[in-house]
C-alpha cells in the first residue's frame, strides 16, 4: 500500500481514520509525511482546496486524483502550546480559513456569529444582487405605500391594512428610540421628507450630528447604508407569519386555571 502511493507521486498522505505506527513507519521510511485522524468535514474542505479527490480505497489511488498544495506546515500559538496544521499556496486559492481567538468562548461565538451573518449577505447578493437602502428608509416607504392602498379598500379589512403599516413604522422608531433619539420626532421628520421630495431613499441617519431641521432624516444611498432585499423580504415575511400564527390562538390556558 506505502509503494502504491508512492508511485502516484504523492509525498503527503492525509487520512481521516488512524493507522499503526508500522504503517507510520513505513511511510515516514519512503519519505511521505502523514496526518491521520482528519475529520470528515476538514477533509473534504483540504480536498475542494487542493483540488484533489478522497480515495476510499488504495487500488483507486492515481496521479491525476491528486491534490496541489505548495507549503504544508505545523504552527504553534497562544501559551497553551495548541498546534495547527496549514496548507498554503492551493490549487483553489478562493478557499480560505478563518481562525478565529478570544479571551473567552463567548467572545469567540460572537465573532462566529458575525462572520457567518458577513457571509450571508454575500451569499444573498449573490443569489440576487438587488439592494433596499436602510436607516429605516425601506420600512418607511413601505408603509407609505401601505397606508395609500389602505384608503382603497373598503369594509373592516382597512383597518388591518392601516395596523401593518403601523407596524411597519417601528423599525424606524426602535432605531431611533436605541440611540437614545426621540423616536417620534425623527420618524415624522423621515416620513415627512419622503412624502414631499418623493423620494423613498430617506432614512435615520444615526452616525452623524442633527441636520439644519434638528432631525437625523438623511438620504441613505449618499450615507451608503443597505442591505440586501431577499433579506429584507424574509424578515418581513418571517413576522407576518408570526404574526398571523399568535392571532390563531383563540385561548391560552394556564396552569390552576381549570379545577
């Protein structure tokens, strides 16, 4: 098995089950560093970034299966003498790792948790690349255009209409109102400048001093505030459906409520 992987050409050997020290042995004789015990998800990762193919079996072993890597080394860091193995210089360079330290596991997660919204978003502009500016600018001009349907609309089904264009101002406000603004003042200021001018890019913009008006209203696509609207789209259908999943429920019983 050491002299079919030699001849393949291969001078490293990485394997996601263990072998015995006669076989690290041998390897280590025909001149093939080795690493065993890779997880399944490592693996496949080292395979997408070299460019080569996990083999199940030695007799499927062939020049053409291999990967490329140009430095495979060991480094060590921090002061509990922890040991990482990386691969430098791959044949698909667009693969990357992110390593990710702090003092403490929570801090670790939060920076989990923020790469991985990162790379949401640019999952999503990638699956489709349109944009809705922010500083409550989308949910303004949504309600805007809510409340304007709602004076078409005849019977008790308004009010409903008029209530989810209502809720759709408490983004704007829970931004305001979380800087420590007047959440009323700055959403009537928005609102206001996006019915006179027309323009559904004005927003909250939080980052800068009050404008000549006493207001934070700003035009979003100048301050380059947005997100992605296939995200806007879930967050505003997650909550209707909340929502509307809370008024199904005619009764709540609690416990010592019925004897």
């Amino acid at each position: 098995m050491v002299k079919q992987v030699k001849d393949s050409g291969a001078n490293l050997v990485i394997c996601q089950w263990g072998f015995d020290d006669e076989a690290n042995h041998l390897l280590l004789q025909n001149g093939l560093s080795a690493v065993r015990w890779v997880g399944g998800v490592e693996i496949e990762h080292i395979a997408i970034a070299t460019g080569g193919r996990i083999v199940p079996r030695f007799s499927e072993l062939s020049e053409e299966k291999l990967g490329r890597a140009g430095i495979v080394r060991e480094i060590a860091f921090g002061n509990t003498k922890e040991r990482m193995l990386v691969i430098e210089d791959c044949a698909n360079s667009n693969a990357v790792t992110v390593l990710v330290r702090g003092g403490n596991k929570m801090i670790v997660e939060e920076a989990k948790r923020s790469l991985h919204d990162a790379m949401c978003v640019v999952r999503n502009l990638i699956k489709d690349n349109r944009v809705v500016y922010g500083g409550g600018a989308a949910e303004i001009a949504c309600s805007l255009a809510v409340s304007a349907y709602a004076e078409t609309v005849v019977g008790v089904d308004q009010f409903a209409i008029r209530a989810f264009a209502d809720a759709l101002d408490d983004i704007p406000m829970a931004l305001a109102e979380n800087s420590g603004l007047d959440p009323i003042h700055e959403l009537a200021a928005a609102k206001s400048r996006q019915m006179k001018e027309g323009n559904p890019l004005i927003g909250l913009e939080l980052n800068s001093p009050a404008n000549e008006h006493g207001n934070r209203a700003s035009n979003m696509k100048d301050t380059g505030v947005f997100e992605t609207l296939v995200g806007k789209q879930e967050q505003i259908s997650l909550a209707t459906q909340v929502v509307k999943m809370i008024l199904k429920v005619d009764d709540v019983i609690t416990m010592g409520q019925y004897q």
